[in-house]
C-alpha cells in the first residue's frame, strides 16, 4: 500500500516545485542577477592627462602644415568653387571665348610657342609612323641609317603630309583633352600601304575605357574628321569635314573598325588591343557606349615646303576646327613642323 501510495503523489511533485520557482524569481531584487555598471563617462571634463608626452613633438611639428592645408588651401579653394557654381563662372567664360551657332573654340598659338613645335612635336610625330624598336632593328637588319628607314616611311613634302599633319595635331589635342582619363588611340598612320596617300577610312579615333577590362556605360568614342587646305583654292575645309564627319557616323566609322581589328591581327596596333576593337565592333554584347564626332577644317595661309623638296619649312596656319554638338573647337595658328 505505501508504493502504490508513492506512485500516486509522484507525478504531483512538479506543479507544487514550480509556482515556488516563479514566486522566488519576482520576489527577488533584479541586482542580485545584474552584472555592476561602470561608472558614467564624463564628456565635458578635462581630459586625462596623456601617458606619451613626447607625442606633443609631432603634434608641434605637423601643425604649421595642417594650419596652412586647412585655412589657406582646402577653405579658400572651397569657398572659391561654392562661388564659382553660385555665380555661374564656367558658361560666362565660356560664352566669352566661343563664336557662332556652334559654340566654337578659338585657340591661338603665339610664334613663341609656334617655334617650339619643331622639337617639342619632332619625335612623337614620327613615332605615329615609325615605332623606335622598328626602327632599331630594320637598320640593323640591313645594315642602313636610320635616317634611311625613317624616310621610307614618311610622305613627301605636300598635300599628303600636310593632311598627315592635320590630322596627327588633332590626335595630340583630342587624346590629352581628355585627361586625366587614358585615351587609347590606333597610329593608324603606320598601317598606310603607300607612303604617298592618304590612310584610309576615319581620320582620328580615341577610346575612353574607364573601367577596363570590365566594359560599361561610361566607356566612350571619339572619332574626328580632318580637312588641310595647303593652298590657294577654292575649297573649303570647313564645310568639307562637316559633311564628310556624317559618313562616320553612319557607316564609315564601323568599317574602319573592322578595318583596324583585320590589321590588328597582323601587326601591333601600338596601344590599342583586339579586345578594345570588339567592345566597340560587338556593341550588343556590351553596356551602351557613348560616341563623340568632331569636324575639323585647317586651312594654311602660305604654302610651306620647297617645290621639289623633301625639308619641312615654317607653316602660316590658321585654322577654325568646329566640334559637332557643342564641343570644343581647336584652331592653329602660326605652326611650325
């Protein structure tokens, strides 16, 4: 009878064990659980003092400098570029300087600066024909001068060295107005067939590729027609590279990419790679890119070779470079090459 009795009070020992628990956890002070509180920062007190003193000879020696970077550079350059934007500087200048419907640049170059083109421009110019390592090994492959190889690369003195020119000056300009940016640009200059014509398809091109290898939106081209006039005529290089910047775009600027990936895969291209051409070439498979074409017309005011000749004497230009859709406009006057 007492384990049977047992059996029945059992199963009742929870219900009265666990009231008692919550009783006591109520009744209980909530300190007895907590864990003690730091005691409360003072934010408006003196600082402690520091355990390092000789920080001070650092914080002494860099305080000029901070004091000049912070009151005499970043909040006058500041100031100075709030007010710019409030008052509109950028288009008051930039009406001042521009011309006509097309909001055109005029940029002139003194003879000073004229003058020094000769040397400054020598060598790059060439080196949108002739590459210094191609140079140094087909004269010492064959055994001629330099000089040699050079000139069977160049144009003779005349409308094609001058169209030649035109169109280098504005490769020069178009690639550093983009700057900081990187643009990459084909010579296409190498690729002529004759040294004597022309090089075939768009005149100048730039890729502007922010974020290679990876393409996106930002990623730009620019393509520009050039026009010379070198002589006493009856052209008009303007309105010519005007109407001629059409064919690019819309359908002369595709072929001559095709044209430039073909070559690609048969010589270097300098700068630019096969995958760059492709971006471009593939556009579908692609983020949408943005295109910039510019028209130029240079025109010169006196001829500047020797008849017969191969020396390059002064030139006398002055030249209106209109830029389609509000761009910027290049004129060159008083060159030398």
């Amino acid at each position: 009878m007492a384990e049977i009795a047992t059996r029945l009070s059992w199963p009742r020992l929870p219900w009265l064990v666990l009231p008692a628990l919550l009783v006591s956890l109520f009744v209980a002070e909530p300190s007895a659980f907590a864990a003690p509180k730091r005691k409360r920062q003072d934010y408006y007190g003196a600082p402690p003092p520091s355990s390092r003193p000789l920080l001070w000879i650092p914080r002494v020696l860099l305080f000029p400098p901070w004091l000049v970077s912070e009151y005499v550079l970043r909040k006058p350059m500041g100031a100075l570029v709030r007010t710019a934007e409030r008052e509109e500087w950028v288009p008051r200048l930039e009406e001042l300087f521009t011309f006509g419907d097309r909001r055109q640049y005029l940029l002139r170059v003194s003879d000073a600066h004229a003058k020094s083109w000769a040397s400054n421009l020598g060598v790059a110019v060439r080196r949108c024909y002739l590459s210094d390592d191609i140079i140094n090994e087909r004269a010492a492959a064959l055994g001629v001068a330099k000089a040699e190889v050079i000139a069977a690369r160049l144009p003779d003195p005349g409308a094609t060295m001058a169209g030649d020119f035109g169109e280098i000056l504005v490769y020069f300009y178009q690639g550093a107005s983009e700057l900081p940016a990187v643009a990459l640009g084909p010579k296409k200059w190498r690729l002529k067939q004759d040294r004597t014509k022309p090089a075939p398809h768009s005149d100048v091109l730039h890729f502007v590729l922010p974020s290679w290898p990876r393409s996106s939106n930002k990623d730009l081209l620019l393509c520009s027609e050039v026009k010379t006039k070198s002589t006493d005529g009856g052209s008009t290089p303007i309105q010519s590279a005007i109407a001629d910047s059409e064919k690019d775009r819309t359908s002369r600027l595709a072929r001559t990419l095709v044209w430039l990936r073909e070559r690609a895969l048969l010589e270097p291209l300098g700068d630019v790679q096969i995958q760059h051409l492709e971006r471009f070439i593939n556009a579908t498979d692609h983020p949408p890119a943005m295109k910039r074409f510019r028209a130029l017309g240079r025109r010169n005011s006196a001829r500047y070779c020797r008849p017969g000749g191969r020396r390059v004497r002064s030139v006398s230009e002055r030249s209106k470079l209109p830029w389609p859709r509000q761009r910027q406009l290049l004129s060159l006057s008083r060159a030398r090459w």
